[in-house]
C-alpha cells in the first residue's frame, strides 16, 4: 500500500511532499498494488487544491504509463472523476485542463472477441457526461490561458523584447504580431473545436463560443466560415460513429435474444415470437455461426459479472 498523505490531507501542503506523494501513488496505480484505505485517502487529499494540482501535473508526466489495466482504469477514473468535482465546484480550471488532456492520454486496451481487435477505452469514456465539460466559463478561462502560453513562447521564439509597449512597435511589427497572434487563436480555436464535441458540448453553445472568440480576436471572416466548416466536419463525424455504436448495441441485443431462444428450444419450451432475419441484424447473406456469436456473448457477461 501507498505510504500515508494524511499530513497533505490535514492541511500541511509542502509541495515536494505532494509530489512525491502522487508519485507513489499513481506507481501503485499502475502496479495494481493500491488497497482501497489507499483509493480513499487519495480521494479526500483530491479535495483540496494541493491535491488536485499535483494529480494532474504528476499524470501529466507519467504519460509513458498510458495503458493502464482493467482495474487501474477503474481507479483512475474515480481519482480524476472526483478531481473535476472539486475543480468544478472551486473553479480551480488550471489542473482541470491537464486532467482533461490525460482524459484522452490513458486508456484501458480491450479485446473484442468476435473480431479480435484491440479497442483502445479511453478514460474519456467514462468521464464524457462530467458536468465540467458543459461550463461555458471553464473553456473561456482556458482558451485565454492557452493563447497566453502560445502567445509568450511565440514571442520568445522570435526573440522579441516582452517587455516593449504596443504604442513604441513599428507599423510593419505591429502587422506581423498582429497576423502571429490572430493564426495562433486560428490554431486553438480549431483545437477547443475538436475538444468541445468530443467531450459532448451542445453544438449550438460550440457554435456561439467560436464566433464570440473569433470576433474577440479579429479573426477574419473567412476563417471563422473554416472553423465552422471544421466544426461539421467533426460533428458528421461524431454522428457516424454513434450511429455504428448503436448498430452494434441493436445487434448484439438481437443475439441476445437469439440465444434465449435457443436455450429455449434446447429446453422443448417452444418460443411464440417470430425470429428476425439474421441475415438483417448480422450482416451478410445470413450465414454467419450464431453458435460462434453467441457463445463469445457469454463468455462476455461472465466476464462482466466476474468483474
């Protein structure tokens, strides 16, 4: 078990402390070694800024252990779904904007038995329907954090004196940073787009918030028509893979019921319903090994309850 954080949780913050705290915690995390007197005194030290700081900068440097095992998914996502809960309700935005980003850094790789493919499950799975995520003041307060990080790297790329006033630039300068600064707003923009239907913003509040950004950062109209055409892009996208989402959720419930039927049969306990087509729910000509399907079903739900 992880060594004891109380003194963070009773209020003595000192940060080398907390980020070695984070640190032992999240190796047992990923060692799967943490006890669950461990998971809970993690969680309380989650509610104090402390806590929730360093979390997400340790996360954020422990990047290389991204796959995590089923139960070390579990657990981070209770540690980070907390973590949101007390930045949602503090407005602490800065650690929840690296939480966000290690929301679609970790995952858990999954094996779909009836197609052996590897499906990455990432912990923005579970944690889509947090409340942050539809606070329209976290992703401003966010985008004009990020723009100001671009904006001084930008600079000090350029070697450009930070410390110079507007009014003493150049014309040809003022132009230059001008067009620097509106292509780095362009470049977020497109970012927060992405961002915001991935983790379900409603499109019309994605919609009002590019415009408003745009206007704010004198983006040309020309550019706000490629966001926006960005924007469906995504969408359609999104749509698409709900859609197949559903297909195979409506499948996978016909065989479901398929295999009733069958148990049925094999019972002598006749079935009233008519059976669909199989042809129609699998796909193909109809001749796929429902025995196959369904057995790969069970071994599922056993797993599921096994879990």
């Amino acid at each position: 078990s992880v060594s004891s954080g109380s003194s963070l949780v009773g209020g003595a913050q000192d940060e080398d402390e907390a980020k070695s705290y984070w640190q032992r915690t999240l190796a047992g995390l990923f060692e799967n070694s943490l006890d669950e007197p461990a998971i809970l005194q993690a969680l309380e030290l989650l509610k104090t800024p402390c806590g929730r700081l360093y979390l997400s900068r340790t996360l954020n440097q422990q990047r290389s252990h991204a796959q995590l095992s089923d139960e070390g998914y579990k657990t981070l996502c209770r540690l980070v779904r907390v973590a949101l809960d007390s930045c949602y309700e503090s407005k602490d935005y800065k650690p929840a904007r690296t939480l966000m980003n290690m929301c679609s850094t970790f995952f858990f790789a999954k094996l779909d038995k009836r197609s052996g493919d590897i499906e990455r499950i990432y912990l923005q799975a579970r944690l889509r329907d947090h409340v942050m995520w539809h606070d329209m003041t976290y992703w401003e307060e966010i985008f004009f954090d990020a723009l100001a990080t671009e904006y001084a790297q930008a600079k000090q790329a350029e070697e450009t004196d930070l410390k110079t006033p507007w009014r003493k630039l150049d014309e040809s300068t003022r132009a230059a940073n001008a067009m620097r600064d509106m292509n780095i707003a362009f470049g977020q923009l497109g970012s927060f787009i992405f961002l915001m239907s991935q983790l379900g913003m409603d499109p019309e509040k994605v919609r009002a918030f590019v415009t408003k950004m745009a206007l704010a950062h004198s983006l040309t109209s020309e550019l706000l028509a490629t966001l926006m055409g960005n924007l469906e892009g995504i969408l359609a996208d999104i749509q698409k893979k709900e859609d197949e989402r559903r297909s195979k959720a409506d499948k996978e419930a016909w065989l479901r019921e398929e295999r009733q039927r069958w148990k049925h049969r094999r019972h002598g306990v006749g079935d009233p319903r008519p059976a669909p087509r199989r042809g129609a729910m699998c796909g193909g000509d109809g001749h796929e090994d429902l025995d196959q399907v369904l057995a790969g079903l069970d071994e599922e739900e056993e797993e599921h309850s096994a879990g």
